[in-house]
C-alpha cells in the first residue's frame, strides 16, 4: 500500500463562548437540529442551547441513556426520522458524541460535534465507538467523512471536574509514540492508507504542546480558568491529538483498551 491519505472536520472553532457560533453553525447545514446529550448536560446547558438555537424551525432534544450502544442508536435515529430532523449535534463527552456519530451514520445528515469536557479525542473523528449495555466494547463504526464543524467552548470545558482534562492529556500524549510506530512499521491508519508526514508531525507537535503546556493548565482548570495554557493543551488534546490518531494510526496503547473493557474491575475506571 503506497497510498497516504489525511482527513479532517470540516471546520474547527475553540475558545471561551464559542458556543455562541453554534446557531450560525446550524443554519449552514439545516433548520431542525436533532441534539444528542445525556440528562446531565441538559441540565447544565439545555438553555443556552435553546437560546443560541432559537432562530431554528425547530428543535429537539434526544433521551439519551448515557451508554453507546446498538440500541440507543437505532431508538435516537427513529426519533430524530420522526421530529423531521436534518442537522444532529452532539453535546457532551464521548459516548454522547459516538452515539451523535451513530445518529448520522443513520441519517446521512450532516453533524456537529460540540465537546463538553476534554477527555478524549473523539470531536474531529469519523470514529464512534459502541459497547454493550455491560459497558463491553462491541464494534467501531466509521462516519463516511470527518464531522461538519467541532466546536468547543474552553469555558464549558473548564467548568468540569479536572479529572476529565486529565485523562485527555493521559490519551493525547501517547499519540506521538503510536503514530510513529506506526509510520515506521508500515502500518495503515483508519483511512486505510499510509500516515501522511503531516499525521506525524501532529503528533509531535501534540506531545510538545502537553509537555510544554499540561502542569500550568492543569493548574488553570482546577481554577476554572480558561486561559493560554488551557487553550494550547485544549487543542492538542482533542484537535491534533485526533487528527493525528486518524490519519496517522494507532498502536499497541489503544488496542489494549479492548482487552480491558472486559475486565470489571477496569471498565469503568
């Protein structure tokens, strides 16, 4: 395979109040959006949604489980068939965001992805992750193109517990050894091709940022602030963390998370 391929959300906007973009994002791709978040971030900001959406046709928002599972998938899809929906947004962490992904797989609509935390780097990538209701990973999906736009409001992501941007600094910085390794040993990256020298540099730059970055941040955050820190390892954990896993491969790190999803005592740790 000689082939290298690279890809990428559509857009990309971080920064504190950036959800105040979310309805001019909407208008571009739909009237009815179709909103994909758990009990919890409706609670927290169910009104601002509805206040930055307010221009929309119509609005409505899924009850969703707070698992990403076959079935969830299939009951939002018939529900966002049956409001007439033609834009899905994902709010929240990963599973919201994975079962967002499945919702369009299921509609060919259009998404965007709005992260509440980052722990992960799941926002820019065609990837959903689905387990079963026992919390055991059962299938990966794959969008047919990168999400629209990946919007992500720094104010929101600092107001959850730390514990959550920790764990995407954890996740990003194996980036950089697994996409190397898999450059080096000839290895496909989830567009089934080669890694692109840009996939590798990513991920350098990815590592760069936290270990430059990640202790002032972490600091910042605990302090609910949103500032420079925050927003370099913000974008690195999840914008060049996930376009470096994508178009770049990954490695022995993340294939040990299907092992331990089986293991009780580590599956949800």
């Amino acid at each position: 395979m000689n082939l290298r391929a690279f890809g990428a959300p559509g857009r990309y906007i971080q920064g504190p109040g950036a959800l105040s973009e979310l309805g001019a994002l909407v208008r571009l791709f739909g009237r009815r959006p179709f909103i994909v978040a758990d009990a919890i971030v409706t609670d927290l900001l169910g009104a601002r949604l509805r206040q930055e959406l307010a221009g929309a046709e119509a609005v409505s928002f899924a009850a969703f489980s707070g698992e990403c599972t076959a079935q969830d998938i299939e009951t939002l899809a018939d529900a966002a068939r049956a409001a007439q929906s033609d834009v899905i947004v994902g709010v929240g962490g990963g599973k919201a965001i994975d079962t967002a992904k499945g919702v369009r797989m299921a509609l060919s609509a259009p998404i965007i992805i709005v992260p509440t935390i980052a722990s992960n780097d799941s926002p820019t990538s065609r990837l959903a992750v689905l387990y079963t209701p026992d919390h055991v990973l059962s299938e990966v999906r794959l969008m047919t193109a990168n999400p629209d736009a990946v919007l992500v409001d720094t104010s929101v992501i600092v107001a959850a517990p730390a514990r959550f941007f920790v764990a995407g600094i954890g996740d990003a910085l194996s980036k950089k050894f697994e996409v190397e390794q898999c450059a080096r040993a000839g290895g496909l990256n989830f567009f089934k091709a080669r890694p692109t020298d840009l996939a590798v540099t990513i991920a350098d730059a990815c590592y760069r940022a936290i270990r430059s970055d990640a202790e002032a941040a972490v600091e910042s955050v605990t302090r609910k602030t949103a500032d420079a820190p925050v927003e370099r390892v913000v974008e690195a954990t999840i914008l060049l963390s996930g376009l470096a896993f994508e178009s770049g491969g990954l490695s022995i790190a993340h294939s040990l998370t299907r092992g331990f999803s089986t293991v009780p005592e580590l599956a949800r740790a």
